[in-house]
C-alpha cells in the first residue's frame, strides 16, 4: 500500500532505475518476479511486490471497512475498531504490496514513514526507552535520515540482493550495513553491525516495519501468546500476552521474544520472522496519529519490529559483529 505518486514511478519503470521521489532519491525495480523500491535516505525498503501477488492485488484491495477478519476470542481487550479515516478520502495511497508508506511524508531532513527504516544504533529516545547513550539523540538513532550509498546490486535465488552503507560516519566506532533480499517469495533485510574500535559499545535498534493491513484494529498477530511484554502505553508496565493477540487499538508493546511471527489481517497471512532479535514491538498509534499520515491512510498499517531494545540490548566488543534481520513471506498455511 504504497503512495500513487511511487506507484506511478513504477509504473513506468522496466528494470531497474533511480528517481526522485518526495525529494528523496529512490532506486525502483520491476522485474519478472516482482517490485523492489528502496530509499537512499535510511536504506529504507519502501515497497515489496512480489509478481505472484502482482495481478491480483491489482485494485482489489478495498480501502474502507474491516475485514471479515479472525474474531479472536481470546484476544485480551475487546475494543471496538475505532472509525479512524471512515468518512475520509483514502485518496494518495494505492493498494499491492506488503508494506506501507504515508502519501504525506515530512519534508527533509524528515524520516519517511512507511517500508522498513532502519532505527540504528538505539531503539526509541531518552524518554521513551533510554536507549540513546548520552540521553540526547535523535528519537530511533540517526541511521534513518541519513544519506545511504547504494553499493552493490547483485542476481540473488531468482531475485536481487542489494548492499548499502551510510554516506557518512554514524558513530565513532561501530559501522553499519544494510542487505537487501528481494524475489518472488520473500523480502528479506539485514542491520549489520561491525565494531571497528576500541571499547566495548551497547546497542539497541530496530527494522522498524510498517505492514499494509486492511484495517489496523482487525488484526491477529500470532505467536506471542504466553510471551511477557512491557506495554509503553502504562509506563513500562511488565505483563503476560493472554492467548493470541487481537490488535483492536492503539498499542506500543515491547515483547519479550524471538518466535516466528504470523499476522493475519483477514485478507493475507503473512510470516515474519526475525534474527539476532529478541524483542518484537508491535505498534500501532490508534487515533493519536503522527502529523505526517492522515486518519485515512493510517489505517492501513500495523508496524511489527524486529528489534533489540533494553530487553535485549546488544554488548558489541572491538572486531565483532551483530546481524539484526528480519524476512517477510507469506505464511505456508495461506
Ligand atoms: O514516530 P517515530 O519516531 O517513527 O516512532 C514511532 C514509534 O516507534 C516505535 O514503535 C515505538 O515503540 C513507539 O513508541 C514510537 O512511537
């Protein structure tokens, strides 16, 4: 669920070429096995279309409305889907992909929400998790506004694999990469971190990912039941998943994890799995939506993270490396 102006540029698009999109260079691919876009500021994947999915997702997918989605009787809360956006015009946002992005992205230097930003190399801000070292960096650490070089395009299982690094240095010791996997079966990314110093640095971080969904508070979310979480909505408050989680509001909840994640939305069951994580926030804004996404379009995603947080930060020594990744395909049960 893309913005129309993307789709448009993909639309024209045979093979492989780089645009300007919302004042952001932006590297699009149509291939025989399906759309890759990708923006230069924060290597962030902005949309994954896999070709089997390609014909029929072709403007059948309805904008309003909840879909005759899972009922989860054991979901905890039973709060009724708000009517975010319904009498608002869905106009700016197209339907196809897995993953979503706000028609109304923040001017530069503005992270795009939307796709998979990288949150690098702290998760969150000094307010909301304590993550950043000194208590005063940029909310999600300063990987996602930056300007990422495209290194390497390479053929991959049928697909593409695509290498980035940061134009500039991020951080006086640790240096990160970003791997991009696409084909017709799976989106897959990489976070790689190198310590290129001297002393022994914590991080914590995220591919923070923005899932199109039908409709945000008609989701089901399997595997965590049983799972403790800390919900940032109650301060941090610890609590234990009863069953399977219903998504029927606004949530910020930090799980206690690394299993294999399924969400359902009623229209597609989609796996997403994680590595060198064990933290998977689930988010989604309820009505208090961000400045840049309309009640309209913020409908439409639900963000499920494969993150380190202070659950599971990461203690990096000098010459090692941490691989945080996460792979999106379609469950085998669809
Ligand atoms: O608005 P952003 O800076 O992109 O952050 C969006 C959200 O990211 C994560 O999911 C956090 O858990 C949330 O607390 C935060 O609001």
């Amino acid at each position: 669920m893309i913005p129309a102006s993307l789709r448009a540029l993909l639309d024209a698009t045979d093979g492989q070429r780089r645009v300007d999109w919302a004042g952001r260079e932006v590297w699009l691919a149509r291939e025989p096995w399906g759309e890759l876009a990708v923006s230069l500021q924060g290597a962030q994947v902005l949309h994954y279309l896999p070709a089997p999915e390609a014909a029929p997702a072709e403007g059948s997918l309805p904008f309003a409305g909840a879909p005759d989605g899972p009922e989860d009787a054991r979901a905890e809360g039973s709060l009724p889907a708000p009517a975010v956006g319904a009498t608002q015009s869905p106009e700016g946002l197209v339907p196809g992909g897995w993953l979503w992005v706000t028609p109304t992205p923040q001017a530069l230097p503005g992270a795009i929400r939307g796709g998979i930003p990288l949150c690098w190399p702290w998760f969150a801000d000094e307010r909301t998790a304590d993550e950043s070292p000194d208590r005063s960096g940029p909310m999600h650490g300063p990987a996602r506004k930056a300007d990422w070089r495209l290194e390497a395009v390479d053929e991959h299982e049928e697909g593409l694999e695509l290498h980035l690094s940061p134009v500039e240095r991020l951080h006086s010791q640790l240096v990160p990469r970003a791997v991009i996997q696409a084909n017709a079966q799976r989106l897959h990314v990489e976070l790689i971190t190198e310590h290129v110093g001297e002393t022994p640095v914590k991080i914590t971080g995220a591919l923070h990912s923005y899932l199109a969904v039908a409709e945000a508070h008609a989701c089901r979310v399997e595997g965590l039941a049983g799972a403790r979480y800390l919900d940032k909505l109650a301060d941090f408050a610890e609590r234990e998943q009863q069953g399977e989680l219903g998504v029927r509001g606004g949530l910020d909840r930090i799980y206690h994890s690394n299993a294999e994640l399924v969400l359902d939305d009623g229209r597609r069951r989609l796996r997403v799995a994680r590595q060198g994580s064990d933290s998977a926030v689930v988010w989604h804004p309820g009505d208090a939506l961000p400045d840049d996404t309309a009640a309209a379009a913020g409908r439409h995603f639900l963000c499920i993270e494969s993150a380190n947080t202070r659950l599971d930060p990461v203690w990096l020594v000098p010459g090692a490396q941490h691989l945080l990744g996460t792979t999106l395909s379609l469950a085998s049960d669809a």
